[in-house]
C-alpha cells in the first residue's frame, strides 16, 4: 500500500473481445464501492496508465489484477510475465484467461493458415504486395518491430503461475461482485481468501443443476442447431436434440441460456477434475444416441450412429468452443 | 502425500515372457528408474504364481514394510486373484496389489526383444503410477435369500427346479404356457436311444407338481424384476385362468362339453385341435385346465356356459382375474428355450404353400401316439401313408440369409425322422444334408444304424421343393431340386412328403427378457453366459443363471445338464449364506451430480436410478458391477469407479508415456 492506504487495483486485457470489462462495469453501482476501497493504478479500457508506469511500480506493487484474454502473441505473453511480477494476486479473468475461449479454436489451424485466409485469400482483401505482418521488418530508418504472433494460444496459467480463476464468457457480474467482496474482506477486514488455484466465483455443480428445466432419461435421435428449431418450452434442450453443454459446465451463471431457448455454449469451463471438457461432453453425448437393438448388424449400428452424429455440426468447434487451449488436445497436429 | 513404498515383481512365465522379455533388465530398470516413484524392491522370479514366487511378494510386504505391489505377469483374468490374496495373506489390502500384463500384452504379441523389453517397462511404469493412487477396499456383503426363482418349465428349467427343491430350498417355477414340459413333451421319440420322451419327462413333471418345495406358477409371466444377487424382487402375473384350482379335480368333462374348438397353434404345432377349455395334453401338470377367453364363445356372445354346467365340483369362475405375485428370491435361473424357425420365410421350400411340406414339429406330432394322427405317419390329407419322404436339414440354420450358426439337434432329429419313418411306412426316405454332424456318446452309431437300414443320403443344400412336374414320375409328387455335391449334378427327386428340419431360434422376446434380468444376449439373439467355456452357465449378472437353450442350441442330455450346473451354482450360492461382491463399483457423489439425467439409461445392470427428492442420480451398489459405462458416460465427472477413477486411469497413462521419467516433450 502507499501514500492513501488503499489497496492497488489493475484489469489488463490480452487477447480478448472487451467483454470481460463490460462485464465488471455491469456490477452497476458497485463499480462506485471498487473505486472506494481500491486504487485503480492500470486498466487500459478505463484509465490512461502506460506499460512504462506499471514497469516502474515495485514487485508485487498491485494487490489485485484480474487478468483477462488468452496469450495470443509476444505481447500477451509479457504483459503476463510483467503483471505477474507486479500483482499480489493474479486472477484469471474469464474464459480467455482460463482455458484460451474463442481466439484458441484457432489452434485447429496453423499461423500461416490463419494469415493465409486474413491477408491474402479474404474476398474483402486487397494485399497487391501480399504482405504478410513480420515480427521485425526493415526500413530506411531502421527496423521496426510488432509482437510476434504465435502458433498456438495459451491459457494464463500455461505461461505464468495463476492464484484464482474466474470462469465464463463473461464472468456473470453478480458473481464478480461476490468475488470482489470476498477480496476486499479479505484486504480491509483480515477474512481468509480460498486456497490457492481456486476456480472462484463459480459453483461446484454443473449448469443443469441451476436450470429449470425438468429433465428425464435421454435418447437422441437427431441433433439441431439453434435456427433449426424452437425449443419446445419446459423440456431439457438437450433431450429436444438440442446441443447444451449445460451437463458438461460448471455452473454459476443461473443457467441464463437454457432458460431462454438457447442451449449452454460451456462458458464456465469443464467441472472440477474433468481434464477435457470436449471429450467429457462428446463422451456423454454419445452415450444417449437412441440408435441400435441389441442384435443389430456392427457396420448397420454404425451406419445409423453416424448417421445421427452427421446432424451434429461442427462436434470439434462446438465441443471445443471455450477449453481448447486448456484441453487435453490443446492444439491440433496440422501435418506438414 | 508420504511416498508409498512400492515391490515390482517381474514374472519369466518359464520362457513365455522371458523369451521374448529380458527380464532381468525389465526388473534392474524398474528398480532404478522407479526408485524416485516410490519403487523399493524389484525382483524376477521363473514362476510368480507358484507358491514360492507368492512368498517372494509375502516376504517383502513383512520385511521391507511394501504399501504397494505390482506384479508383470499374466493377464489379470488369470491371476489378479491370485496375487490379491498372497497380498492379503502378508497383511496388505488385496486391491492395492496391481497386476500388469506383460505377457497377453507383450511377449506373445511381438518379437523383437529390444522393443518388447522398452514396451514391458512402459507397462509397468503405468502399473506403478496407476498403484499409488489406489485405495484399500473392503468387499461387500449381501445376504442370500435361500429361495430360487426358474424361469420356463421345459426340461431345464424341471431338472433346475428339481435338484433346488431336493436339496430342501425352495423353488418358484414360472412357466407361460397352462402347462410344464416345454418342447419335449411335444415329442415322441428322442435320439439316439428312441425312448418314449413322454415315459421320461412325465414322471418328473408329476414331482414338480406335488413337491412340498416347488411353488409351480403355470400360465404366468415375470413382469418386473428389482434388487440385486441375494435379494431380487420379482413380480409375477397369474393370468386369469377362470377355474378355481382349489375345486378343480381335473376330471376333464369340461373339456368334453365345450362345443368350441380351436386349432392348437403351440402344443399340436397346428395340426390338431383343442377346445376353448383345455390342457394343453391329457398329462399336463398341473391338471388344470384354463380358458381360452379370446375363443370362448361366453366371453364373445355372453351365452354358454357349457363348462360350468357340467362341472360338478363348481370350479368354473368367469369372474377370475389376473393376479399379481410379488416373489423374493436370491437367485434366479433363465430356461426360457427356443422358438422353431418360422418355415414360411424359407419360401423356395414351400411350407405353407404345398400341403406336404411338413415341419420338424409338425411331424413329431405326427409320429407321437397321443397326437393328432395317433402316431400314423400320413399325409396332410390325414389318409394317405407317403410311399417317399424327403427330409431337410438346416432349413434357416447355417445359412447366412436367417441364422449363421449350426442349430446343434437337426441333424440327429432328421436322422431320428428317418428311421421312424423307414419303421412305420417302410417308405423311401431322403435325407438331404450339408454335413452330417453326429458328434457325442452314441450319436454316429445311429447314423450308421440309419444308413444301414437303407435310407438315402444327399449331400447338398437343396434349391426348392416344387410340384411342377417335368416328367410323368413327378406327377402328383413333390419334387426337391438339388446339386449332389458327390457326384456333381444336378437332381430332381420326387416324394410325397416333405419335411423340414427348422433352426432353433432364439424367443421372440428375448431380448426384452434380457434386459428385463439385466442380462445380454448374443449377435444372434441367444442370452450370453459369463464365459463361453469356463462359466457357461453363469451370466455377467450376479444372481442370474442361464440353462438350456435359451445360451444357445442343444440337444435334451446337455440341456438336462445345464439344468443341473446352473441348479449346483445356485446351491453353492444358497449355502454360503452372504455373499463378498467385488469393491469394484461406481459410486455417484451427490454434492457433484446436477442431476442432468444422462446416465440413467446407460447402466446394463439397471442398477442407476434416479432421486426425485434430491434430483441426484444414485447407483445401488450390490446391482453394480463396476463396467464403468457410466463414469465415462459422466459430463460432471460426479460418478467415480473405485479402482477405475479418472485419476488413477489418468496416472496410468502418464506412466504408460514415460511423462515420470522424462520431461515432457513440449512443441
């Protein structure tokens, strides 16, 4: 603490979309309390502090950072390494932080894919030189230098020692409130923060456990997306042939989506112990296709099994929408 | 966690391992390069499971305080068990001794010795990760409630019953049809000895009927089963038979009296008839006869009665309805037998189309002295004695159109078909097979007293019975069109009569009852034994037992011995009064559980059922076997298997992929 005693609050966004800060501004008026008892001293989306200032600051100088966006590139990656050195507690902030969320389905492709499809082969590119980003290109005066943009995206904790982690995408703000006032507790009143690693701000139970829907046995028969159907009311989606993550997420959230119509999309991150969401999902779902008799014919069981999973678009993408970076698969093998 | 202090112990299996293993660096290495993983001692040894090799094990868990063993040997279907209970005997819980397979799994299946020494130590450097996050486990234990519950009155289910209740437990025996006897009582004759099946199989019915420890429940069905090894709860219906067996004496004039007959589509295989009141043979047991509602005409117009006025002991009670029977047993026998194939499906062979194409059951209805023809062998016109015969082996059997596999009785039937008729007729008799299969004790000597007695013998599978006829001889005949595979032509052989010696197949409903027990059935439909060869009366259900040809086809002596095992396993289940079920099982956390409902449909025992007050899922220990469908199946990761848990699935592959010893290769 320092001159005014209070303690030290920073929010850095890396590879991310800014929802995360939205979603900490949407505590509503108890942005006015942060404010109270902490001391912003680096928040790119809402105060003017430079990376220089935070550079300057002591180790461990900041008593809370929420940390939020994936290691997307060199960038990322120092700013992580640099807020880690500087912050008591480093918390990572949302699914990007977590478990990499959307920029990490990127990792079923390649960099070179990726700038292929950005900078050359869009239809609303136009790139007569086809210049493709270089970390450090020269020019008359000298060399310039941009991050280097990676491979593969990380989660926070792949490239620096994480204290907490808040899921979602976006952590629901009642649930960052609740997590604020455990810290601030903790900070002014002496309380006891939860053991290192903690998935915070969460619960413990998958979303199904939230949701309201009545649920009975399963039996699959053919899967929609969200256009191809309005959901009937009052049913498991999941048992409409809806795909929802719901079993497969950990709750917290009040199950917003299922409640109206919109199956979970498994923005929590998997439960507690499960190393790869995705599979755990893909694993239970398969589990309740409603094909095949006992006596069935292997290839004709297959037939009518895959003829299910075909109605199942895009398995990896939905499956994988959140954890990828932080699954057990974490990236895909391209072959050269 | 205090490291666990763990012995590997490398078996040579003489040089089934050791050929191809080099043990004795399999067993240096684990020794070094597990040392940081708690590994202590190492040792090989010729023989593991000889009772030095366990001493070895026994020895160290006193000496060198081991908290952990694992063994490289066999497959632990072969001696899990046995190294589980040397780690007992030294005083170490039995489950937190792990068998690795280095033999199944290495040395018979490769044969580069360097390379199968490098997979060896992957092995047993999962085995070691997967031990140290073992936990002890205490076996369950459930009591054994002493009464049996068989299912079918055919000639399994009468010979289970039997030795159940002789030995002074007591039996429920449930059978659909009004009567017991099944199949057999059908017949007249059995191969090879040709003794009357009604003089063998009528004495024993009788027993069944007035054993003071058989409950028979005839013209009944099981319609839920509940409960687990020990301890089922089964529910029976009593459909309503409409006579009241404490007054019926079985005196039979209600069967004379009743002006309605019908044709007998199950006992007389349609070809004779029964009344609307009937049994379904004059020796039935029990005696009782029931009605026949659907074809009665008091049911169907309100008038008649016709029973109930000539019935002196006033035993006729329209009013009767089903009763349901809530049963507790402990163990439970399946002899549900066999449906025939249905002939009709064979089309080319005509049955159902040509009046002299007769069924295998058809004709032993013929044959039988108490059937439809008194036992006079003629053709369907009920006069006529066929002056030729053909007989047809494996019609829907060994045929990839209907069934693929052999149905065992066909050809020793046919062959038994033969001689009767050759007896009874002196008719030419064709006997038109692929291969003759005369396997067991007297089987082929009948063969060769059939083909002495004259009757003929073609090999090949016949391509239709037709009556077009090509030449005056075929006139009025049946004619069968055949490749004699012996001489390489074609054939065209005309008789009078033909008959068709119809597959086995499994009950329509079998699958239905299968899962009703908690039990599976085969590709083919045929209920599955626990092991094909050394278990083949058991079912991967506790508790559940299988006999006759409900586990496949068979002939009367093997299913009168399956009858007797699965009676035995029964009885040495009863006398060991509680029974230790393997800690092998899943188990749900409730804390965890969302109750999202994704497993409750998986569980091949039914053992998952789910709370409504809590909306958790919850797994009745006793009915669970430890499959592990449901904790894979599991998107909360709420279920865990004990000895199955993710994570100790989880550290057996990082072991398995060496990520112990070295560091992790990071792209």
């Amino acid at each position: 603490m320092n001159e005014n005693g209070k303690p030290k609050f920073g929010m850095y966004w890396a590879s991310s979309c800014g929802g995360c800060e939205i979603s900490v501004l949407n505590i509503g008026e108890h942005i006015l309390t942060v404010d109270e008892v902490f001391d912003v001293v680096f928040w790119p989306v809402a105060t003017d502090f430079k990376y220089e200032d935070v550079r300057g600051y002591p180790d461990g100088y900041i008593d809370l950072c929420l940390f939020n966006g994936a290691i997307r590139n060199s960038e990322n990656e120092e700013m992580a390494h640099l807020l880690r050195q500087k912050s008591k507690v480093l918390v990572a902030f949302g699914s990007c932080a977590y478990e990499g969320c959307i920029p990490a389905l990127a990792n079923f492709t390649s960099r070179e894919a990726i700038f292929q499809t950005v900078y050359l082969d869009s239809p609303s590119v136009d790139n007569p030189g086809r210049v493709i980003p270089q970390p450090v290109t020269a020019v008359p005066e000298g060399q310039l230098h941009i991050p280097e943009f990676y491979n593969t995206v990380k989660s926070l904790d792949q490239v620096v020692d994480v204290d907490y982690t808040i899921p979602g995408c976006p952590p629901e703000p009642h649930q960052i409130w609740a997590v604020l006032q455990v810290v601030v507790a903790a900070l002014t009143q002496g309380a006891e923060l939860p053991p290192k690693g903690s998935i915070i701000g969460a619960k413990e139970t998958a979303v199904c456990d939230e949701c309201l829907h009545p649920k009975s046995e399963k039996k699959i028969f053919r899967f929609y997306r969200p256009y191809e159907k309005v959901p009937e009311p009052g049913v498991c989606l999941l048992e409409q042939g809806i795909v929802c993550m719901g079993p497969a997420t950990r709750g917290g959230c009040g199950a917003l989506c299922p409640q109206v119509g919109m199956g979970c999309r498994g923005c929590y991150g998997p439960l507690g112990g499960v190393a790869d969401q995705g599979a755990r999902m893909l694993s239970a779902v398969a589990s309740v296709i409603g094909v095949g008799e006992p006596e069935m014919d292997e290839r004709m069981l297959e037939r009518e099994f895959e003829t299910v999973m075909d109605t199942l678009v895009d398995p990896a993408g939905t499956f994988y929408r959140f954890s990828m970076a932080h699954s057990l698969l974490k990236r895909a093998k391209i072959k050269d | 966690m205090p490291q666990e202090r763990i012995g590997v112990y490398v078996c040579h299996c003489g040089s089934n391992i050791a050929g191809t293993v080099d043990v004795e660096e399999l067993t240096a290495w684990a020794g070094e390069a597990l040392r940081h993983r708690g590994v202590v001692v190492a040792r090989d040894y010729k023989f593991m499971c000889s009772s030095l090799g366990q001493d070895l094990i026994a020895k160290d868990i006193k000496e060198d305080a081991l908290t952990r063993v694992v063994v490289a040997a066999c497959s632990p279907h072969l001696h899990e068990a046995t190294f589980r209970k040397a780690c007992a005997d030294a005083g170490m819980n039995p489950y937190l001794c792990e068998l690795v397979s280095i033999r199944e799994q290495v040395s018979w299946v490769h044969t580069d010795k360097a390379a199968a020494t490098a997979k060896a130590k992957a092995v047993i450097s999962g085995g070691v990760e997967r031990v140290i996050h073992h936990a002890p486990l205490e076996p369950m234990s459930v009591p054994i409630n002493p009464a049996t519950l068989v299912v079918g009155g055919g000639i399994a289910g009468i010979q289970a019953a039997m030795e159940i209740a002789d030995s002074g437990f007591h039996v429920y025996l449930v059978e659909r049809e009004p009567s017991i006897g099944g199949h057999m009582a059908q017949f007249d004759k059995t191969f090879p000895t040709l003794d009357c099946a009604a003089c063998i199989l009528t004495p024993k019915m009788v027993s069944i009927g007035s054993h003071p420890h058989i409950t028979l429940l005839t013209y009944s069905e099981v319609e839920q089963v509940d409960g687990y090894v020990g301890n089922f709860n089964v529910t029976v219906r009593k459909k309503a038979s409409y006579v009241n067996s404490d007054l019926c004496t079985g005196c039979s004039v209600c069967e004379e009296k009743c002006p309605k007959s019908v044709i007998d589509p199950v006992f007389e295989a349609g070809l004779g008839y029964r009344k609307a009141i009937y049994r379904s043979f004059p020796q039935a047991v029990p005696k009782f006869p029931v009605i026949d509602a659907d074809n009665c005409i008091y049911f169907d117009t309100g008038k008649c009665k016709a029973c109930e006025i000539h019935c002196e002991a006033g035993a006729i009670d329209f009013e009767q309805e089903d009763q349901i029977l809530e049963l507790n047993v402990g163990n439970i026998i399946l002899a549900t037998g066999y449906d025939l194939f249905d002939a009709r499906r064979e089309t080319q062979y005509g049955y159902g189309r040509l009046a002299n194409v007769f069924t295998s059951l058809e004709f032993e209805r013929l044959t039988n002295a108490a059937g439809p023809t008194n036992g006079n062998i003629v053709l369907r016109d009920g006069e006529t004695t066929p002056k030729s015969v053909g007989i047809i082996h494996c019609v829907g059997s060994r045929d990839r159109k209907f069934n693929n596999y052999c149905s065992v009785i066909c050809c020793m039937q046919s062959l038994k078909f033969a001689h009767l008729v050759k007896e009874r007729t002196g008719a030419e008799v064709f006997n038109f097979y692929i291969d003759m299969r005369t396997a067991y004790k007297e089987y082929d000597e009948f063969y060769q007293r059939v083909l002495s007695e004259g009757v003929h013998f073609i090999r090949g599978r016949v391509a239709e019975v037709t009556d077009v006829s090509n030449t005056p001889e075929e006139e009025d005949k049946l004619v069968i069109q055949i490749e004699d595979t012996r001489i390489g032509r074609q054939r065209r052989i005309p008789v009078d009569m033909v008959i068709l010696s119809a597959a086995l197949e499994p009950r329509h409903d079998s699958d239905e009852v299968a899962h009703q027990f908690g039990i599976s059935c085969s590709v083919n439909g045929w209920f599955i034994e626990k092991h094909p060869k050394l278990d083949p009366v058991a079912t991967m259900t506790e508790g559940i037992y299988i006999a006759g040809c409900a586990q496949g086809p068979k002939d009367i002596p093997s299913t009168v011995t399956q009858g007797a095992a699965a009676a035995a396993r029964v009885l040495g289940r009863i006398q060991q009064k509680e029974m230790a079920l393997e800690p092998i099982r899943a188990e749900v956390t409730e804390a965890l559980c969302s109750g999202c409902r994704i497993c409750n449909n998986l569980c091949p025992y039914t053992a998952i059922v789910f709370d409504e007050a809590k909306e958790v899922s919850v797994i009745n220990a006793a009915l669970c076997q430890g499959c592990g469908t449901c904790v894979a199946a599991c998107p909360s990761n709420a279920i865990s298997g004990t000895q199955f848990s993710n994570e100790q699935v989880m550290a057996q592959l990082h072991g398995l992929l060496m990520l112990n010893i070295m560091e992790p290769v990071v792209s």
